[in-house]
C-alpha cells in the first residue's frame, strides 16, 4: 500500500471544517476525516457537509463506536463516510456488527486498540474480527494525565512496528506524535499518516493552528508520498 495522507478534522463547526478541508486538499491530502468533535458537534450533517464538497475523497467517520454498531455504520455510511472506527475495548458482537453493516453498506471498517491492555493482542483482536485497518493509538487524556503525573508521556511509536508485524492489515498511528514521527510512519510498515491535534490543529482550542497551514500541509504531503511502506 502506496503511502496515505490523512488530516484529522477536530473541529467544532461545519464551516471551519470545510474551509481546512479544502486547504488540505489543495496542499495534497489524500483523506478526510470527520474527528470526534465535529462529529459531536455536527453529527451526519457534517459528514454530509463534507461529501458534498468533496464528492470523490475517502471520509473516515471517527465515532469511536462501543455500542450501536451497525446503526452508527449504517447512518455514517449512508451519509456520506467510507470508513468508520469501532472500537477494540467494545464488545466483539458490537465490532461484528460493525464489519457486518461496512459490509452491507460499502464501507471500510477502522478498528482502534486505544486503552486495550495488551495493544499488540488488540490489534490483532480487531483483524480477527474483520476490521479493515487498526488504528494503534494513545489517548489525548491518557497522554496528558501521566505526563501532568510528572512520567514519560506514552507514544504510539513505542509499539508500532510491533503492532505492524501483528497484522497483515494496515496500521495508522495516532495520539501525540510530532510532525517528524508522523511522516516516519512509512517507514514503521504504517502507511496511513494521521495529521491532526496537535499536529495541524490547536490541541486546547480545537481550532486550525496558526501560520501557514496549506504551505506545511503540502511539505508534508510530498515527504510523506515519496516513500515506501517498509514491512
């Protein structure tokens, strides 16, 4: 799998949404996601909002689903998504269920391993299950609570290569990593790169960060797709 842009829409409004959007697909971003606070915030009017404007780019939904599963699928799809994140610490029937409506309704499953004891074993819980990729990620509270603890902060880096043998599915790391180890990815074996808080939008204020965006974003972009996905 050819290297993946991702930016992470972790805002609050429609409108703010679609302006980064399309920075961001002008600078060369492959992907778009609809992050949970807009999803909070805007719902299937978001996700609509987006497919409108941008009718042939792949929209990850993050609804980070522990119940409900094939309902929220089914409402994300039909509005729009093409991929939806379940997650590892849900039940297996809701994570079936999940699989079963992306199947149903042509949408691509993402299965994230956040807060699972054993984040290898939860990965590879999630591929057993059917989910089309793995999202290994560290949890913006979990991040910043042990750091405010005065301990090392958690990385998805820690274990990725690990995770990344786990599976035969792709990976995308996510949570807390900087510029530098986002576009290293790649050469981990995970070839979705995840742009998002903090990386391009402000962590605290959920607002697009200051300076010149859309010039970063392209930088990025061109680092990011001159590589191969080293497995």
């Amino acid at each position: 799998m050819k290297p993946i842009v991702q930016i992470s829409l972790d805002l609050t409004n429609i409108d703010e949404a679609l302006e980064t959007a399309a920075l961001a697909m002008r600078a060369g971003v492959d992907w778009l996601e609809a992050g949970t606070p807009l999803i909070l915030a805007e719902g299937l009017h978001g996700v609509r909002a987006l497919r409108k404007a941008f009718p042939h780019t792949p929209i990850v939904a993050d609804l980070k689903t522990m119940d409900g599963g094939y309902l929220e699928a089914e409402m994300m799809a039909k509005a729009g998504a093409t991929h939806v994140v379940v997650m590892a610490r849900a039940h297996a029937e809701t994570i079936k269920c999940v699989v079963k409506a992306g199947a149903d309704f042509g949408c691509k499953v993402m299965g994230d391993n956040m807060v699972c004891p054993d984040m290898v074993e939860g990965a590879k819980f999630l591929e057993d299950l059917g989910c089309d990729y793995v999202i290994h990620h560290i949890g913006y509270d979990e991040r910043r609570g042990i750091a405010a603890a005065g301990h090392r902060m958690p990385s998805p880096m820690d274990q990725l290569r690990e995770v990344v043998n786990a599976v035969k599915i792709p990976v995308q790391a996510v949570g807390g990593l900087s510029l530098e180890q986002a576009i290293q990815c790649p050469q981990y074996g995970a070839p979705l790169v995840v742009l998002g808080a903090p990386l391009t939008i402000d962590a605290d204020s959920f607002k697009t960060a200051d300076g010149n965006l859309e010039s970063s974003l392209r930088l990025i972009c061109e680092a990011v797709h001159a590589q191969t996905v080293v497995r």
